[in-house]
C-alpha cells in the first residue's frame, strides 16, 4: 500500500559555501498514511515550514525523495506539484486574489489544473454550489458571493482559503501555521473548521503550529522537529494524554536544552 505521503533523507542546506549557510533540514523521513492529520511543533527554525515548502517544491531539495499517494514529485516544479495540493499559509492575503470576489476566487481553485477555456464566468450551477459550501462555514458569506475577497477579515479569508484548498480534494493538506496571524478567538474558530473540513473530506493534512496545546488538541499524531529533523513521533491513545508539560520535558531531553520560545507555550 502506497502512503499518502513518504519523505525520504531529505537534506536542505541554504547559502551553501557561504558564511550565511544554514542547514534547514538534515535528513527528514516521515511516512503518513491516508486519513493522517499530523501536527507539527518545534522551536524557531527547527525545520517545520521548510518541510512543507519542500513537499510544495517551492526549492528543490539537496538530496532524498518526497513521495505524494504513490508518485515521486522530488524533480516536479513547484506548479506541477500544485493539482497533489491543498494549501493555507500564515498570512490571510497569501491563499486568495484580493481584488477577485469568492465567488472568482472559489471558481478559480475549482478548476486548478483543469483545462482552461475562453469562456471564463461562473456558472449558476457553480455559484449554487459555492453558495452551500460558504454556508457550512457558518460565517454569513453565503450572502456576499460577489464581495471582493479584500474586504473580508483574516478570518473571513482564512476560512475561504480553507475551502477552497479542500475543493478539490487534494492528495495532501497543507497549514503552515494558518492561524498565527489570527486573535485568539478568530485561530480557534478556524481550527474547528480545519478539523471539519479534513474530517468531511477524509483528507490527509500536516499542520506546522507554534502552539503547543493547539498541536495536542488536533489531529491524531504529533511531530515535534528540532535542528532540521523530527525528533518526537508519537500518535493515537499516547498523544491524546499528552500535556504542555510533557512536550517540553521531551524537549529538553532530546535537545538538551530549555525550550526557548515563549511564544509557543503560552499560545
């Protein structure tokens, strides 16, 4: 059975030779099987949103292989990769064309990767079926299909983002801490609609985060990753019991260090 997504020894080292180099990633191997919803959690530059964009391709990786539902990707160009994808990212004005309305913008991630025609225009059908999705989202914007996506909060658009990266069911989900621009009770309701969406869609997701309760609350496995490689792999029954506490006793034990980011423990 092919996983729905495998990693294998990937290496990443920027500004190689130079006395900026850093290495990002330092031999990563991750299998997720269908259905997986994977949190990722780790302190600055540990390597968590430089997995994801490697899986996205947006740079080609030194060596090793990323492997999505079976086809190897790693030689792929970053828009070849795109119809494999799903994805949300930190900044609310990233996922969606602002001076589109969701309507365009829904319309739009629909068709990604299916042939385009002159006749551009948003069917009935199609605004129909938009108009019931915004619904589940529970937001109001069933009724404000032809607003310009600018005018939403980050919120509003972030929700949007989400559907639209699930329209299509991609082979792989990915948030790159989605919710970090967010106030807290905004970031809430977004991860409850993540949580739906995956759920619904029976998708499989990665979801970097920097909040560590938000990384046990959701999805069935947890990867911490420290220095460029997962350094904690732990799911099912073992993750549901984990607390705050233990993450960063695991922290320290791996790393030897205190864990250094405020950020992440408050959340």
């Amino acid at each position: 059975m092919a996983y729905a997504l495998e990693i294998k020894d990937i290496h990443k080292t920027f500004n190689k030779g130079t006395i900026n180099e850093k290495v990002a990633l330092d031999g990563v191997n991750l299998q997720l099987n269908e259905g997986d919803f994977v949190t990722i959690i780790g302190g600055n530059g540990a390597g968590k949103s430089t997995t994801l964009n490697a899986i996205a391709g947006v740079w080609p990786v030194d060596y090793g292989s990323i492997i999505i539902g079976g086809t190897d990707v790693t030689a792929l160009p970053e828009h070849k990769r795109a119809k494999f994808l799903g994805r949300v990212f930190q900044d609310p004005m990233t996922g969606t064309a602002a001076t589109m309305s969701i309507d365009e913008n829904m319309a739009l991630a629909a068709r990604r990767g299916k042939r385009r025609t002159l006749k551009w225009g948003v069917t009935k059908a199609e605004r129909e079926y938009y108009k019931e999705k915004l619904r589940e989202l529970d937001l109001g914007l069933e009724d404000r299909l032809t607003s310009k996506v600018g005018l939403l909060s980050g919120g509003q658009r972030q929700a949007v983002t989400l559907l639209m990266a699930s329209l299509q069911k991609p082979e792989l989900l990915l948030l790159d801490e989605h919710t970090a621009a967010l106030d807290p009770k905004t970031a809430a309701k977004v991860l409850e609609l993540s949580d739906k969406i995956i759920e619904e869609n029976h998708l499989t997701a990665m979801m970097v985060t920097h909040n560590m309760k938000d990384a046990i609350a959701h999805g069935n496995r947890l990867i911490m990753m420290h220095e460029g490689r997962v350094i904690y792999d732990v799911s099912g029954e073992e993750k549901k019991h984990l607390r705050v506490s233990d993450l960063l006793a695991k922290f320290e034990e791996v790393s030897g260090g205190e864990f250094a980011n405020d950020r992440m423990m408050l959340g």
